[in-house]
C-alpha cells in the first residue's frame, strides 16, 4: 500500500530551488525503500537513482549519476529542476534512466510530460519498485501519459536491484544479496503496471507521425526517434491479435516481439501471417533472431514494413536485411497505404483519416533505392514480392528470384 502521505505534497506550486544530489546510499535505507514488497507499511520516503548518458557533436560523454530523496520536494521535480539548471543543452541528446522507489504521482506524471514535451532532445527510461496509489484513476492515467510520449515504463527486476546495489549503493564491496519473493513481486509489479498501460494500446496521433515519419531528419530541437513496432497476427480471414511494443532499456521491440508470439503457442496445425509496422529496419542482432523464429514455426509468414532503414551503412545489418529476404521474410519500405493502413489499426485518430506529410513519397521511393542497393535486387523483383502477398500462387517464382540474386551476389569470406 502506498505510504507517502498526501497526494503530491510538494509538487503543486513553483518548482523547488535547485538541490544537488547525493552521491549513494547506505544498504540499510537502500533494502528498506526499495523492496519491492505488496504492502511497503511505513515507507514514506520516495528515492530516486539516476544516470544521465549524453552526446555531445556525436563523441559520447562520460555520464552522470546520484540520488535524489523526495524532501522537501518529490524527487522527481528535484531532479528535473537541477538537471534542466546544470546539464540541460540544446545541442546535445540525452538517455535519462530512473529507478525509483515509488511511481511518479500523477502531478509529478503532468510535469514531467510537459517537460519532455518541451524538451524533445530528452529520452527517459523510468523502471520502478512499486506503484504508487496504482487504484486511483489520477495515477493510473498519469502512467499512462508517459506512456503515451514514448517514456519506457517498466518494473525493477532483480538485475535491476542489482544493478543500483552497484552503482547506487555505498556496498563496501559486498555482493548484492536479494530479499524473499523478489521474482515473484516483481511479476505482481509488472502485472499491475501493464494493467494500467493497456487500457491505452493506441498510439497518439503526435506519437505516430513523430516516430513513424519517414524524414531523415526531425525539425529542432531534435530528439531521438525511437523504434516502435505495430503487428497483426492474422488466420487467412480473422484478425487474431494485433498491439505494438516499443524499445525498452535491455530488449529491443523486435525482441519483445518475438517473445510475445512465441508465449501465444499457435497452433502448429494453422497457417498465420504476421505483417509488422516499424519505425526503423531490424538491427543484425535482431535479423537473427526474427530468422529463428519463422525457421522454428514454419506455418508462419512474416512481412516487415520500415519506415527507416537503421544504421544502413554498416555490413552488419544489409547483411542481416538479405538474410531475412533469403529466408522468405520480406523487408518492404513504408508507404501511404502502408502508413494508412498502419494509422488505422494502431492510431488513436477520432476518425480522421490518415493525412501525409510533405514529401512522404518523396522520402519513401529515396528508401526504397536504398534498400534494393543493399538487397542487391530490382523493382521488379521487388514488385513481385509485394503482389505475392495477394497472389500467393506468385511464391515459388518469387523464391527462385531471392535465391538467384542473393547468392549470387554473397559477399566472399
């Protein structure tokens, strides 16, 4: 049960003036504030952990990290007061990862997401102990503003623990040792916090046309776009399943993708196809593993539409791209269908039609050259890849045309 006392109790009001962080914890406090137990009794204290990871003109920088403690003032707005005074530029990005103690109340939740959305060069990770007042609407919806900017929400698991005992914590060189039930009230955390987050598994039209723009650049002051994936999983005439994920702190949303279809446990005896929506090509690491999955059900068709291609420069991952085509699952370039179609299913529009950007076609056909580059393929092959989707007797002839042009043209060892 929540235990800070009043609602938000320092948070209304003028911001707090600038206080600095402590530099660690001591373990009794640390193991006292941060179980992450059912019903924390007497825990009236709200701590913060932080690390600050920033680019400064493209070189990376050495980051910073403390603690803050919710006096007088909730630790959230300390930091954001003293972070936005000290460390704040324009012309850098940053990755902010918090640990906290407590969730953000719901004052703290709208502050925060002002913040952010005046400060668009600012990427925040939030992972939390326990959930606070998580049965009030106000709080529930708070969360799930976050949410909405694109703030990665999640429950601190014993890694997590583990992690601030590390780096957080004045350990004296001892090892970190977890409390009864860590696992199992982690689970209970998470359950409840995905709870609240699933009454809002549409994304915001700003969310969308920010994240999925095809752009290669974004107007300034310029953030990070992050990877968004939105999947269909589809019987030939019923729409099964369908949601989306998002990058979080140590799995990329193909990832989590990929364990969300594994834990449905399809039925080996029915045809499936998956199509997937996203902001920006699959990385070498995840190729692989999208690889292994169809190869390990092979009643499933899998076709990736991307906005953007990642990193496209680097071997690595034109090698992971041809490696999904030779495996038959298709890597295509968003365009206004698919994009129509893609703010259709996974938008919350108001029934507005999907409305494109300047020069959407434009920077799709200039993505689209540079993937058949990588590909090492034509527009026709091409072609025939999208119209098999809805002429399957077109599949073996576009297999033969896969395997021609990508072994012929497999990079010598």
């Amino acid at each position: 049960m929540a235990g800070l006392g009043h609602a938000c109790e320092g948070c209304c009001g003028q911001m707090p003036e600038i206080s600095y962080p402590m530099e660690g914890l001591d373990p009794e406090t640390f193991f006292f504030e941060f179980k992450n137990l059912p019903y924390a009794y007497g825990r009236k204290s709200s701590y913060l952990c932080f690390q600050v990871e920033r680019e400064q003109h493209s070189s990376p920088v050495p980051s910073d990290c403390g603690v803050f403690k919710n006096q007088p003032y909730h630790a959230e707005l300390r930091f954001l007061n003293w972070f936005r005074a000290e460390k704040l530029s324009p012309y850098e990005h940053y990755d902010v990862t918090w640990f906290l103690s407590w969730s953000p109340c719901s004052t703290c939740a709208k502050k925060i997401a002002i913040f952010l959305s005046n400060h668009k060069n600012v990427r925040l990770s939030i992972f939390v102990s326990r959930i606070y007042y998580f049965w009030k609407p106000a709080f529930r919806q708070g969360l799930q503003e976050l949410d909405h900017l694109g703030v990665q929400l999640d429950a601190m698991s014993f890694h997590d623990f583990k992690y601030c005992w590390e780096n957080f914590v004045d350990n004296q060189e001892m090892p970190f040792r977890c409390w009864k039930k860590v696992h199992q009230n982690y689970k209970s955390v998470l359950r409840k916090l995905n709870e609240i987050l699933r009454n809002m598994n549409l994304l915001s039209e700003k969310t969308f046309n920010y994240h999925f723009g095809n752009q290669l650049r974004v107007k300034k002051p310029q953030g990070r776009r992050r990877t968004y994936l939105c999947y269909k999983l589809k019987l030939p005439n019923e729409t099964l399943v369908k949601g989306y994920f998002i990058n979080k702190k140590k799995n990329h949303a193909e990832i989590r993708f990929i364990n969300k279809i594994r834990s449905l446990n399809l039925d080996q005896t029915q045809s499936y196809k998956i199509t997937c929506y996203i902001t920006w090509s699959p990385c070498s690491y995840c190729a692989g593993k999208l690889v292994a999955l169809v190869k390990s059900c092979p009643h499933l068709s899998l076709q990736i539409f991307t906005s953007r291609l990642y990193y496209h420069w680097l071997w690595k991952n034109q090698a992971g791209l041809r490696y999904l085509w030779k495996i038959n699952i298709s890597v295509l370039v968003m365009k206004e269908p698919e994009f129509a179609d893609c703010w259709d299913n996974f938008v919350n529009h108001q029934s507005r039609r999907f409305k494109p950007w300047e020069k959407l076609t434009q920077y799709s056909n200039s993505t689209e050259r540079r993937l058949l580059r990588i590909l090492r393929i034509n527009r026709t092959d091409l072609f025939l890849a999208q119209s098999s989707e809805q002429d399957p007797g077109l599949n073996d002839l576009v297999d033969a045309i896969k395997r021609l042009f990508l072994d012929a043209h497999r990079p010598r060892d």
